[in-house]
C-alpha cells in the first residue's frame, strides 16, 4: 500500500489526470443508466396502451411523423429513434415516418394527410413551421380538410418553444422527449392561435409563435458564428452589432385592429341529428344570412402609428395560453427607440431565451388584425417561428383556435385552473 500510495506522490500529475477521467466517465456512465432507466418506464406506460382491447372492425390509428434529421446539429434522427419512435410503435399505432429533407414532398404530404388519424412533428420551432423551402407545413395543416387533424409535439431541436407550452419543463433531455411521446398517447389536446402572414406577391406563410424584426433577431441570427468564445459567444454577439452602427433603428408604419370577440366553443356531434333538427338549422342559417346581407357592413376601425424602434415583435398568446379568455388577439411588441450599448447586450441575452418577451418599457398593443408598411429599400430579414424570411411589407391576421395540439394533462389542468383563478 504504502509502495503504492509512493507511486501516486511521484507521478502527481498523471494521479491527477487519471482520477478526473475516472471520475468523468463515472459520471457518464451512471447518466446514460438514468436515461435508459427512463425509457423503459415510458415504454412500459406505453405497452399498457397497446395491450388495450379494440374491436375487430376498428381499424389501427394511424400517426403520420414528420421529423427532421437536421435539427438538433443532424442529431434528432437518432434521438427520435432511441426515445420516442419505441414508444410509438408500443402503444400500438400504426406509425409512418417522413424525413424532411428532399424536394417534390408537397404532393405525398396530401396524400398522407389524407389517411392520417394524428400528426407528430419531430424538431425544433423550424420543423412546425417549415417542413422544407418549398413546402409549408401549417399551410396544410389550417386548410379546412385538415384543420381538424390533432397535432402532437416531440421538441427534439435546439430551439422548441411551443413545448413550454405543452409539456412540464425539465433539464433532462430524454425525459422530455418520453414525456412529450407519452403526452401524445393520453389524448388531452389544447387549441392554439395560429398566425397568417403574407407579403404582396408571396404565399401566406403561417406560425404558432410569432414574427420578429430588429437588431436583438440579426444578433442573435450570428450568435453561432463565435462560438470559439464559449459561454460568452451570446454577449459577444450583441456588443459586436452595437460597433457597426449605433443606435440601431427601424422605420415602419403600423396599421391594427383591436381584439375581437371569442365566439362560444361550437361542440362536436359524435351522432347525426334527427331531419327536423337539420331542417331547422338550414331555415336558421338562410335566414340569418339574408338579414346580414340586407343590413350595411360597418366599416372597420384602424389605428394607425409611425414606429421608430430597435426591435418590433408579433406574437400569438400561446405561451401564456388561457383557455377561458373572452377575446382573440395577438400581441403586438414595440421596443424602445432609444436604449444603452450594455441594456441592449443584457437584453439580448434573455431573448436568446425568450426570443418573444416584451422588454421593460416597451409598447404593447393588442390586435386581431395588422399591416407593416417597411419603407422602400428596407434590407434585413424577419424571424418568423425562428426561420428567416426576406423583409417585406406583410399583413399578418390572426387565425384564433385554428389548430389543436396534444398536451400533458397537467399542464392543462394547471391552464383551466388559472382560468379560474
């Protein structure tokens, strides 16, 4: 022992190192046991799903997944494999898998759609948004063929913040992929405000989160760029963007609509209704639609505003989501014009976390409709649910309840208890 304990003192410096590795791969090893430990309680809450009775004329629900292979630096395809796809294939639905990542998928997207019972979208923001340039996921998804079909959320990229919303957060990686699978299974869905945004030639282009033009969106769009500084590549990203050109601001004319009215929750009918009751409807409907086309239509109450700001932000409100509010609306975030170069790096810091928030003296306003006029020559891009676009003049509606996403019950709880509250 004591020969031993001799060798350790001399050789100090490789004692040293060798404890460290040691101890590293201790650490990785009891890690990967947790994560392994996890799948299995969720495959094993998934198995009682399968082992479920069905009747012999009702066919298998069929899930249609699409996932993208590039999110998470090209890690998601495995990561889906490992931690969600047993899950799936457990519960005992029939599972069809589409990879993103090649042109000419519009038309096998409809066809798929068509003979789905449930989508699943695998990813970051990016994947619920855009499935690939030339084919825009939403699109399909409010068309009113589809617009029924519930959506279910694996967050697997860097950036998932629609999963704040639908699932309990937590630090861990694989328990938040199995929570968000299992979330799926229990069939507890919410509805989510979707955005329009179309440019004068473009097609409309949709998001769940919201649109963002400014100074905090192009640093942040450059944060990777330095990622030789580690911890410090966020700040340094800011503070470079202050040296080209300070202050840094954007010229608009801004054009809304106030919030409208949420009409009352329209219940589905699991049976056909008796003749008379169809009979009246269809006498009701008629005769509605002819007092409406007799009385003369209101014309519609716009307010105007000439924005001067660092950043401009529109949002849907399905981070705080409320399901008992009374009005439909998006909200609309106006900077401050003028700020410091240190305010402008810390709060570009907490938008890398929360690239929607509306800092601290910032205008709000709530809409149901708007217009942004850009001057002529404006350059730089908009974010929209983290995906780059070409900044043009836009006019971005609000689409209110348009889509339903599975949920953990939990959390839904929690948003009908809020409500309450």
């Amino acid at each position: 022992m004591a020969k031993v304990l001799g060798t350790l003192r001399q050789h100090w410096k490789k004692s040293t190192f060798g404890a460290c590795l040691l101890g590293w791969s201790g650490q990785w090893l009891y890690e990967k046991h947790c994560d392994n430990l996890l799948r299995r309680a969720a495959c094993q809450e998934a198995q009682a799903f399968g082992n479920q009775l069905i009747p012999p004329t009702v066919p298998l629900k069929k899930a249609t997944v699409f996932l993208n292979p590039a999110a998470c630096k090209g890690k998601a395809g495995n990561l889906f494999e490992k931690n969600a796809a047993p899950i799936l294939h457990l519960s005992g639905l029939d599972v069809t898998v589409v990879k993103t990542d090649y042109e000419g998928q519009a038309k096998k997207l409809l066809e798929l759609m068509e003979n789905t019972d449930l989508i699943i979208i695998a990813g970051g923001d990016g994947t619920v948004q855009e499935l690939h340039a030339n084919v825009n996921l939403l699109s399909l998804c409010v068309q009113a063929a589809f617009s029924k079909i519930p959506i279910g959320f694996i967050p697997i990229g860097k950036t998932c913040t629609l999963s704040h919303t639908l699932y309990p957060e937590s630090t861990n990686q694989v328990q938040h992929i199995t929570n968000a699978t299992l979330a799926i299974l229990k069939g507890e869905t919410v509805p989510l405000d979707v955005l329009q945004i179309k440019g004068e030639k473009e097609r409309p282009v949709f998001a769940v989160s919201g649109l963002r033009w400014g100074s905090y969106r192009d640093a942040a769009a450059k944060v990777s760029q330095y990622w030789y500084l580690g911890p410090l590549k966020t700040k340094a990203a800011h503070l470079f963007s202050t040296f080209k050109e300070w202050p840094q601001k954007h010229q608009a004319a801004l054009k809304y609509l106030g919030p409208t009215e949420r009409p009352p929750e329209e219940l589905e009918e699991t049976t056909r209704p008796p003749l008379y009751v169809r009979l009246y409807r269809r006498l009701r409907s008629y005769w509605s639609s002819s007092k409406d086309f007799s009385q003369e239509v209101a014309p519609e109450d716009w307010e105007e505003l000439e924005v001067s700001t660092i950043e401009l932000s529109i949002a849907t409100r399905n981070r705080q989501l409320d399901l008992k509010r009374t009005e439909d609306c998006m909200d609309i975030c106006i900077g401050a014009e003028n700020i410091s170069k240190g305010q402008f790096v810390h709060t570009g810091s907490e938008k890398m976390c929360d690239p929607l928030m509306c800092p601290e003296g910032s205008q709000r306003i709530q809409a149901s409709r708007c217009i942004l006029q850009l001057p002529e020559g404006t350059e730089g891009s908009f974010g929209i649910d983290n995906e780059e676009y070409e900044a043009m003049p836009v006019e971005v509606k609000l689409l209110p309840r348009k889509l339903q996403f599975f949920c953990d019950p939990k959390m839904r709880e929690q948003m009908l208890q809020a409500a309450v509250q």
